[in-house]
C-alpha cells in the first residue's frame, strides 16, 4: 500500500493507504473523496480527475503523455505547472506521503 493525501476543494484532507498500480484516480472514487468526478472511468479522455501534485515532489511522477497534455488543455479549473490527470498516476512506493490537491472545479 501506498500512503496518499488527497485536499479536497473544502480544504479537508484524506489519506490512503492505496494500492500499488490503482491510479491515484481510482483510490479516490473508491474511497468517496470530493471533487474526482472521472466520468470516463480512467481512460483519459475526458479530464475530470485534474489534480495538482505536490511541486516538491512532481519530478517524482512519470511524465504525462500526449494525449494528457491535450487534455490537460480544456480543463475547467487553472491549468498549472504541476497539473495532471489523477487516472494516469499510478501508486507506487516511490510515491509514498505525496500529497495531491484537487481543484474547485472539474467540469
């Protein structure tokens, strides 16, 4: 398991204990966190799961692809620098304590 923080837009934060390989997405839905609206599902084509990752730690994280930069794009909330698609960052034990926050907004 890989501990997690997720800030909810409320400012209230959650940690979990996630599995190795779930996407970060995937741990939040489960796990009934506000504001990971993942309409479709993790198969990133709709961006609904924006997050910010920790910039102390955003080397940390596999880069995104193409097709994440793209939607990256559209989202609704400020796009930043240490923007990604939650379904496409996968828990690992090199992530272990990361802290993720989510945006007001997501759609």
């Amino acid at each position: 398991m890989v501990q997690i923080t997720f800030v909810e837009p409320s400012g209230s934060s959650t940690e979990l204990n996630v599995p190795e390989g779930w996407s970060l997405m995937q741990a939040a839905v489960t796990n009934g966190v506000d504001g990971i609206v993942a309409e479709c599902g993790g198969s990133c084509v709709c961006a609904t799961c924006h997050v910010y990752v920790d910039p102390e730690r955003l080397a940390e994280v596999l880069p995104p692809s193409e097709d994440e930069i793209e939607l990256l794009d559209g989202v609704k909330a400020e796009r930043r620098p240490n923007s990604r698609l939650s379904c496409q960052i996968k828990a690992t034990p090199e992530l272990a304590g990361l802290t993720i926050t989510i945006p007001e907004c997501q759609t």
